[in-house]
C-alpha cells in the first residue's frame, strides 16, 4: 500500500511537472524574463521538455508531501473545530463568513481606483482576512445567544429519539468500577452506549500511571470497554465528539448527554450532584447496586462472623455476602466468631446500606 501511494505520488508529480513545463515554454513573457529558458528551448525540444518536467516533477514531489503532510494536520484540526462546536454556533458561523466575503468584495473594488496593482491586491488580502474572522465569530456567538434558533438548529440536527431506550454515556468512573459490565451482561441495560474519546484518553493516561495500583485500574478499564463491545446484546460506539472550549472531563460528558438526550452513567458522587442541577438523567452505579441488595427487616435473624471492632464501645462488625454492613452489639469480644443474630435496624446512607443487629441468644 506505501509503494502504490508512493507511485502515485510520483506519477502525479510528474504530470504537474510536464504541465508546468509545457506553460514555461509556450509562454513569451516567461521566456523575455528568464533568457536562460529561451536558450534551453532552443535545444532539442524533447531532451528541453523531459530535462524540465523531471526538474519540476521533484519539486512538485516533495511539495505535495509537505502538502499532505500539513495539510492533512490542518484539515483534521479544523474538522475537530467545527464538530466540537454547537450547531447553531457552526451554523451562525457559516452564514457570517459568506456575507463577510461578500461585504470584502464591494470593499476590494473600491481599491481598483489605486494605480499600483500591487497595492490594491496587498489591501484586498488582509481585508478578505479580518472580514472573513469577524463573520466567523460575530455570526456564530450571534446565533449561539439567540435561544430560539439555537434550540431549532439541535432539534434539525441532532435526530430525535423515540419512546425506546435512551442513549447513556459512560463515565470513567463506572467504567473503572467494572459493575456495570455485569449489568450489561445480564440484559438488564438497554440501549446504545457512549464511550467518548476524551474518556479513553482518560483512561490511558491512567493506565500509564507510575503507580502500581492507579495503572492496574487504567488497564483494567480498557479491557472493560472491549469486553463490553463484545456482549452481543450491546451497543458500544466511540465517539470522537469534543469540546475544546471545555477543560472538564466531567462538563464535556453532561454537554455530550444534552446533546445526545440521554444519560450519564456514573458512580462519581460529585458528577452525581451537577447532572442533577442541570437536569440530566444519571444512572449511578451505587445506587443501582445498594437496590438489588436484599431488604432486611427488624426481627430478622441469620448467622454472620465478626471480622473487626466498631467505632462504638462493645460493637462488632461483619459483613454479609453482598458486601453490606452489619454492626452487631456487645460483638467486640467476640471478632473471629460466627454468630446468629437479630436485626434491630437499616440505616440507608448515600455509601451503602448498614444493618444494625444484637446477638440472638
């Protein structure tokens, strides 16, 4: 594949060199201004025509791999721009630019009554240039601050979901966690995933952590979300989608999630709280976990084994098989012990459910 791009390139080099050549020494004005042209087409016109074409099919070789070089670094710079803007904003953006080109070409012409033609075209540049920035810019944050529009535009361009399941973004946080994926193994979790590229590098940032713990966490992060694209009941997409005007790994999900009309897939408290206020739908992997935990009721009675001390005098702790706390009274001489014992109380708490019990005689 590298040859025949390589081939092609020369091939196309070498074409534009024969045209250019073929434009040199059929052009009167060039050949008065260089003479040493006019003296190279009076050799024989083929060994002329192949010396020029190979001369400038080099330089058009290492032209155009400069060109595609940077060019291609240009394009996707700008494409990222412009996708990680709002509609309105590209939109507004758009509408700027072609009438600010407009208004530089009644300017330009009023440069023509100059009598130096270098002149006028080096103010018509600049003026091409300022006039082309302002339309950009005045038009998109014009249409940006116009609500109405803005909110017409989302709706055109953003496809509209139905009554079926809402798309969700994940958060590195749930991804991390790993919970989630048993979920989604399940059947329980319905509809398409969002894993967005901002995240990933997130991610591998982590797994390329000097510390031992936080890189296994990184890792084991990535491996999740292939293990996810591999469940043949989901949908996993990665979207390329960003916004470079935000700095926030957290904000850029919410702005995500609003546009896509769906929901954040979370365990990070914080984020929690800030979907909430703005208004969007959080899945919140702890609660969904403290949900599916078995209920227990006062009078209750089952066996668990003291594992440590509580914080309060004569308290035991253990721990059920599910993970829930247990606080057991009069247990603190007793660590190391399987005991029968009573619920007394369930105290449900933003980390978890803990169950407060005493010793079934």
């Amino acid at each position: 594949m590298q040859r025949l791009l390589v081939a092609l390139r020369w091939l196309l080099a070498l074409t534009l060199g024969f045209l250019g050549s073929q434009f040199l020494l059929a052009n009167s004005s060039v050949l008065e201004a260089w003479p040493w042209l006019a003296q190279l087409r009076g050799l024989q016109s083929i060994i002329t025509l192949a010396f020029l074409t190979i001369v400038f099919g080099i330089i058009f070789y290492y032209f155009l791999g400069m060109l595609w070089k940077y060019g291609y670094v240009l394009v996707k710079s700008l494409a990222e721009g412009i996708n990680s803007r709002p509609p309105a904003q590209v939109v507004g953006g758009t509408v700027g630019f072609l009438l600010s080109l407009i208004l530089a070409l009644f300017i330009s012409n009023l440069y023509s009554f100059i009598d130096s033609r270098f002149i006028s075209v080096l103010l018509a540049v600049p003026t091409y240039v300022i006039l082309g920035y302002l339309g950009i810019y005045i038009g998109g944050k014009m249409m940006s601050e116009s609500s109405g529009i803005s909110d017409t535009i989302s709706r055109m361009t953003i496809p509209t979901r139905g009554k079926g399941p809402v798309p969700k973004v994940l958060d590195t946080s749930a991804i991390i966690d790993g919970r989630i994926v048993e979920v989604a193994a399940t059947g329980f979790l319905e509809g398409e995933l969002f894993v967005p590229e901002f995240v990933l590098k997130e991610l591998r940032h982590i797994a390329d952590s000097s510390v031992d713990l936080t890189r296994a966490k990184g890792r084991r992060g990535l491996d999740y979300i292939q293990t996810l694209q591999e469940l043949p009941n989901m949908q996993v997409t990665i979207t390329s989608k960003d916004y470079k005007d935000i700095d926030e790994v957290d904000l850029k999900l919410l702005k995500l999630a609003q546009e896509l009309k769906g929901a954040v897939i979370t365990g990070d408290y914080n984020l929690n709280k800030v979907a909430i206020l703005q208004k969007i739908p959080v899945l919140n992997v702890n609660d969904l976990s403290n949900a599916v935990k078995p209920n227990a009721i006062p009078g209750e009675v089952f066996d668990v084994e003291i594992l440590r001390k509580g914080k309060e005098a004569d308290q035991g702790v253990g721990f059920l098989d599910d993970g829930t706390m247990i606080v057991v009274d009069k247990a603190k001489e007793r660590i190391g012990e399987e005991l029968r014992v009573e619920v007394t109380s369930v105290l449900q708490t933003p980390a978890g459910r803990m169950i407060f019990a005493k010793i079934k005689e």
